[in-house]
C-alpha cells in the first residue's frame, strides 16, 4: 500500500452497500489525486483469511469510516469486532474515527458517540432532500480531516535525514521578520504580565503549560485573566474547559474581573455608576472576543480533543486551549492514577499536533501543608510527575497571605517558574486583586480603582 496516501477503512453493514458505493464515487477525486487508498471487506481476495484480513487493514488505516445505519448497529461483526477494535487504536493514537450517518437512527447511547459525525450536525445522508449535496458535505469534513492527518503523517518524513543548516534558514528568517514586523517583545503569546513572559518569552506553538498550586491561591483566576488578555486584546481565539465552575459562574468571574468591579457588589448588583460603565464595557469587550468556553459535566479526552479540532476547524488560528483542572479531567475519564502519564503525555501531543499551546491548571500535594516554607517544588505535582518531563513550562502560584493573613505581602502573589523549555527559571512579583479576581503586573497602579 503506498504509504503517501491516507487510508481509509470503511465499516459497514453489508445492506448498506449500495450508500457505501455512493460514497466511494464521491471521494473519486481525491483517489485520482493520490490522496487516499480505501479498504473494505470486497477488497479481500479468495483464499486469505477474513478475520485477519480485517484485522491487518484496520491496524494499518489512518481514519475508520463508520457508514452508521440501523444494520450497522444491528450487526454484530461490525458493532463488537470492527468498532472494538477500531476504538482501541484510537485510544492509542493510531488513527481516528469518523461517523457518517447514512440512515435514520439512534446512536447517542453508543460508544462512538463521541466522536464528531458527518454529514453537518449528523443529520442522516438519506434524510437530506437533496443526497448528493449530503454527500458533498461529507466530502469536504472527510478533506479537512485527511490534510490535518496528512500534515502529521508525512511530516516526520519530511524533516527526516540529515540537512545541511543552510536550508533551514528561511523558516527562520521568515519568523524573524514576522517578530520585527508585529513589533512585539515575545516571540510566544503574551500571557498579559510582563515580567512572567520576560522569563518565559510568552507561549509558544506546541507547548504544555503547567499551572499549579494549593487551593485558594487563585490558579483558575490566573488562567482567566490570560483567557481575557488572548481572546479580548490580542483577538485570538481561546478554547477554555470548565471543569471547575459552570459557565454562568465563569462568565461572573470574567465580567468582574475584565470590568474592575468588586466580585461581592457585582453579584449584589450594587453598582453605582462607574461599575456600570465598567459592565457595559466588559460586556461589549466579552461579547466582541473570540472565546468559547465547555463547562461538560462528562467528557472524555477523545470528546475533548474533537471539540477542540471542530473549533480550530472553524477559525483561521486557535490561540490558546486552556483546561482547568487536569484533576477533574482525570476525574471525568475515569483515569486510574496508573494512567496519569497517559493523559500528559497525550496533551502534550495534541499541542504538537494542533500547533497551539495548551495551558492546564494543576493542584499540588496537600503535604506541602508540613513544611515551613510552603512555596511548591516539582516533587509536590505528587501523582502528577510525569508533567515534569512533559510540560515545557511549569509555574508555581504561591501567596503568602492564604497562610498569613497579615503577610506584608498581602496583594502580592508570586510566579514561581520551575522548568523553562524556552529559557531561564525564577520568581517574579504580581499584583493580586482578590475582589476582582485580578492578576496585574507590578508596577502597574494596582489598587487605583
């Protein structure tokens, strides 16, 4: 099989051959263009054996098409041997899965039910008044899949064997020119505070960004406020899990903080006049920003990455993808702790697949409460360790007023950088505004209101 073409594998009810048919004339185009090879079980030839036969093409296929029908879900073969199968490779990252619903059915309690369906909105192939615009539809979602596996596929390729320098200086000049043009002081993201992206030059493509600390020390209003930097002042789209709060009690936080009004007098709707120029302004900058939030009470990591390449889909770039928190995730995917290093590892390869930095929010171990100097170190991510070799950037949030509550340092949290892909480590000093929920930089006029 040429190994410069996606390949697809179909599984389907054999009373669905003639829809199968439809749909193999559809994707004639991108065959002639070399594009893909497709597998069936009509593809087997006399004298080799079915089940392995099977077996070998699914191991072997990029992207399962399953042609989702009442026979489909009827069939055992196809339910319990081809889907099983086929998902197990997904969950080990060797290819995905692709519904396309060719008849009317019920198929929210199955276990592909998670995965993003064709045609739009999973509306059935049959069920369209006009079938080959249904299956137009499939064939331009099936495309943008295959040039998303495409690009990682035949990437490594690509960059394979030795090269002289010279031939990579044009990627590089090109980043240079475009850092001189957009007259920025980062070569990544900003986060918002200047000092935190001195040392850490902003976030870059790809990267696993770790923050983490004790309950109370405002990790997930540290992860909103760079939520509002990206989406509202940079115009970046900005993907943000809930994990923690609904999104009614997330949007309060946003609109408190964006606005400067006090949290307390905000939910009193005790605002005088200045809080509602604020409000106003923080609704109307909310509602102009790209920022899309999921507060799911389930959801699986394949959930989760779907909605993710759905979204990025629909926009040019995605800016940031922010998860808070890694433990409620793990929570929600039933992860064993022995599995802990599944979920890193498999965030960190979705930032390098996706091209976009991921930032997660992280509880550190409680027995941090022992010992006199209670600031983090890298052994408090306790069942969480493996993120030390994953993440390319790990930040400890420490405030010494949540254990001292007349701390002269009242106000003031500290940014404790502990690993640094992209530079040097260190602690740096913000301004805290705990009635607004608000991160500021130092020397920023903080507490004028």
């Amino acid at each position: 099989m040429d190994t410069e073409k996606i390949k697809l594998f179909y599984s389907y009810s054999h009373k669905d051959e003639e829809l199968r048919d439809q749909l193999e004339t559809q994707l004639s185009i991108l065959r002639r263009n070399g594009l893909i090879e497709e597998w069936h079980d009509r593809k087997i030839t006399s004298g080799k054996n079915l089940h392995s036969a099977i077996d070998s093409a699914l191991e072997e296929a990029d992207i399962v098409l399953l042609l989702v029908s009442p026979d489909f879900i009827a069939s055992d073969y196809c339910y319990e041997t081809e889907l099983k199968k086929a998902i197990e490779l997904h969950e080990a990252n060797q290819l995905i899965i692709i519904p396309v619903i060719i008849r009317p059915v019920d198929w929210s309690e199955t276990p592909f039910h998670q995965f993003l369906a064709v045609p739009k909105d999973g509306l059935a192939v049959t069920s369209w008044s006009n079938v080959d615009e249904a299956w137009v539809d499939v064939t331009s979602r099936l495309k943008e899949s295959i040039k998303e596996i495409s690009k990682i596929k035949f990437r490594s390729n690509d960059d394979a064997g030795l090269k002289r320098v010279a031939s990579l200086l044009g990627s590089e000049v090109e980043r240079l020119d475009k850092f001189s043009i957009e007259d920025t002081m980062y070569s990544g993201l900003s986060s918002g505070l200047h000092d935190f992206d001195s040392i850490t030059d902003g976030f870059h493509p790809s990267d696993l960004i770790v923050l983490a600390s004790r309950p109370e020390m405002g990790a997930g209003e540290l992860a909103h406020n760079i939520a509002i930097h990206v989406s509202v002042n940079l115009k970046k789209p900005v993907a943000y899990f809930s994990f923690q709060l609904p999104s009614s009690r997330l949007l309060q936080k946003l609109l408190s903080s964006l606005g400067r009004i006090e949290h307390h007098e905000y939910m009193r709707c005790a605002l005088n006049d200045e809080d509602w120029e604020r409000l106003v302004y923080a609704l109307a900058s909310l509602n102009d920003a790209p920022l899309f939030v999921d507060d799911s009470n389930t959801l699986s990591f394949s959930e989760l990455s779907n909605r993710i390449k759905d979204l990025k889909s629909k926009n040019d770039h995605l800016g940031l993808i922010i998860i808070d928190s890694i433990q409620n995730l793990a929570f929600q995917c039933n992860l064993a702790t022995s599995e802990f290093a599944n979920i890193s590892k498999s965030l960190k390869q979705l930032a390098k697949e996706l091209q976009t930095p991921i930032l997660i929010t992280s509880n550190v171990s409680s027995q941090i409460e022992q010992r006199v100097n209670k600031r983090p170190l890298m052994k408090d991510l306790d069942e969480w360790r493996e993120l030390e070799y994953d993440a390319d950037l790990i930040t400890f949030l420490y405030r010494s007023e949540v254990y001292d509550y007349d701390s002269p340092e009242r106000g003031v949290a500290e940014l404790i950088v502990a690993k640094n892909s992209y530079g040097g480590k260190g602690s740096i000093r913000t301004i805290y505004l705990k009635e607004f929920f608000k991160f500021e930089n130092f020397a920023t006029e903080a507490h004028e209101k």
